[in-house]
C-alpha cells in the first residue's frame, strides 16, 4: 500500500510530532508499505497567516504522485488534517491549541491577537467541517480524545504508540537526581522544578536536558542564584539519544510537569526505564498512566514537588517500586506498533 502521511511543520523545530511521524514512517516500511511523510510549512502569527495555511492545505493535492495513486493518508496535525483525500485517517496529535484548552490562558496566545477571535471562530468551524469527513478519526490519547468531543462533539478513539527506541531503554541503580528531559519552554514548566529545590530538606538533585526558549533558560539559572541551588541543577542541553537513555536509567524518578500535555514520551520513557514519574492534577496526558502506584500527581505548586523528591529519595524502595509498576503497566496496555499499525490500516 502506498501511504502518506500528512504533517506540518515549523521550520527549524523538531520535537516530539516529528518524531512520531518518522516512527510511524519506519514502522509502516517495516511491513512492506511505501510510506512517505508530506509536510506543509506552518506559521502562526500573525492570525491571518493561520486561514492562509487553512487554504494551502485545501489546496494540496496527495490523490496521485508520477501517475500512481496514494491509497492512504494518516493526517497527524492541524491543518494537516484539512488536506483533501478520499481515504483519510485523522490519527490526532493536537488541534491548533490556541484556538481551544489554551485559549486565555498564560500559555496561549491567539487570544491577544488582532483578529483573534475571528480567527479561532473559523478555525472551530473548519474543524467541525473537515475532520467528520475522514473514515476513521484516532487520537495519539485520551486526553486528546476528550477535547475533541468536548469542543467539537467528535468522538475518537484513543490509540497509543510506544516512544521510540522503547526496546533500548534499561533498568538503572538509581542516583540522587530527578530528571527532566524536554523542550525548554514555559509550558512544560521547568521552572516550577527549579523553583521545588529550595524547599527540599533532602540533597536531591535536578538534572535538565533540552534546548528551547532562551528567556525560560535564562530565568531558570536566575532562579538557581536566587535561592542560592545552583550547585543541585544541572543544565546539560542537547544530549544523544544515548546519554538520554543512561540519564533515565540512572535517576532517581522523573519530573514530567507540563500544563495539558497532548500525550508525552516521558512517561512512557520513565516507565520502560523503571522510574516514577512526578506530574499535575492539570498536566494532561500523563495523567492516563501516573497515579498512586507508578508516581505522584501533585499540585503545580514548587512546596509539593519538594515533598514528593523528598520522599523519593529518603524511600528508594518505593520509588523502585512505583517504577516496576510502571513498566509492568506498559506491558498491560498493550503499547506496540504492531497494534498501531494494524488499526490505522484496517
């Protein structure tokens, strides 16, 4: 089968839908399938710019390519998903958020556009126009699945993948640190973590991995000085995949804090490495797998993540516990490609 996948993307970022699409990219070669990823770009400001990538996608033509036809597209992502194909999949990642859970929050920012309300108006009725017309419509979550029916009365059904490399990652002697890696942004919030390490009685230590907003990197170090903790963070940037995977192993549980996460490898990463996981009542996706016996969901507030580090590390038999839990809860989910793969194309 000849399958396209439809994507956008946003010149010079790379983050976690870029790597789900060259998984499912890969996965679908592995069974014999012609897979190619079709990208459109994507900017979002000013506001207009978002009805003109609207239009550019409804104007994209992926029904042949050389003459042969496509038998199949797996839209990921606004507008992606607005793209005309007769045989279309919607495996949702995230509708434009701006225009939907972060609208008027801290973390959104259509809302203080000229023009935006107009613009999330038209978004919404694309939305509901468009997305009813594919023959099947997943998302990459529950959470996902519930915002779609809840701001446009589509159902979907959740449907989840393994992060990459799952196979690779390893169980570790746990050390003195809470590892965070992700994107450096505002709205995964590694500032309340940094924030936490003044409060903990423990000698705890915080290791960050990732590039991103420099402003929120800048303000992270500050925070640090200030309190006088500098000496238990760590910044270590851009690290391979190797280094990743040997940070999970050898942590002592992992901070996943964003504010209404999509889905999240992290959690996934941190329980095929036997860690807990520490996250919010509002972080979203990893509220589908943390709970009482795989971690701590806590609220977004610097005084109970010092706790709760404080607990893991006077407890190492509870945080190797809540981890074995994790991972034996992948396990039971059922999280394989084999699975994915014979959904989407069924």
């Amino acid at each position: 089968m000849k399958i396209g996948i439809l994507n956008v993307q946003v010149p010079f970022i790379r983050g976690g839908a870029e790597i789900h699409a060259e998984s499912l990219r890969d996965e679908l070669r592995k069974r014999g399938h012609e897979a190619e990823i079709i990208t459109i770009p994507f900017k979002w400001y000013p506001p207009e710019t978002i009805i003109d990538a609207i239009m550019i996608a409804r104007m994209v033509d992926v029904k042949e390519v050389n003459g042969q036809p496509i038998d199949r597209v797996i839209a990921l992502k606004f507008p992606a998903y607005y793209i005309p194909h007769d045989n279309m999949v919607i495996w949702l990642l995230h509708q434009h958020r701006q225009a939907y859970e972060l609208w008027d929050t801290d973390h959104g920012d259509l809302h203080k556009m000229k023009n935006g309300e107009e613009v999330r108006r038209i978004i919404r009725e694309c939305d509901n126009k468009f997305i009813p017309k594919a023959k099947k419509i997943f998302t990459n979550s529950q959470t996902v699945a519930d915002r779609l029916k809840k701001f446009n009365n589509i159902t979907a059904v959740p449907l989840y993948h393994p992060p990459k490399n799952c196979e690779r990652f390893k169980f570790g002697t746990a050390e003195d640190f809470i590892f965070y890696p992700s994107r450096i942004d505002p709205i995964k919030r590694q500032i309340l973590l940094v924030q936490a390490l003044k409060y903990c009685k423990t000698p705890v230590r915080i290791v960050l991995a990732g590039t991103g907003n420099k402003q929120t990197i800048d303000e992270i170090y500050s925070i640090a000085k200030r309190d006088d903790t500098i000496s238990h963070l760590e910044m270590k940037g851009y690290i391979s995949e190797d280094e990743k995977i040997d940070l999970y192993s050898r942590s002592l549980g992992i901070y996943f804090g964003p504010y209404q996460e999509d889905y999240g490898y992290i959690t996934l990463e941190s329980f095929f490495s036997g860690k807990p996981v520490i996250t919010h009542t509002d972080s979203g996706g990893p509220l589908e797998f943390v709970n009482e016996k795989t971690g701590f969901v806590v609220n977004p507030d610097p005084k109970s993540i010092a706790h709760v580090m404080d607990q893991l590390y006077e407890n190492r038999n509870l945080a190797q516990k809540l981890g074995e839990n994790g991972f034996t809860l992948m396990k039971k989910l059922n999280i394989n490609w084999d699975f994915v793969v014979e959904k989407l194309l069924s």
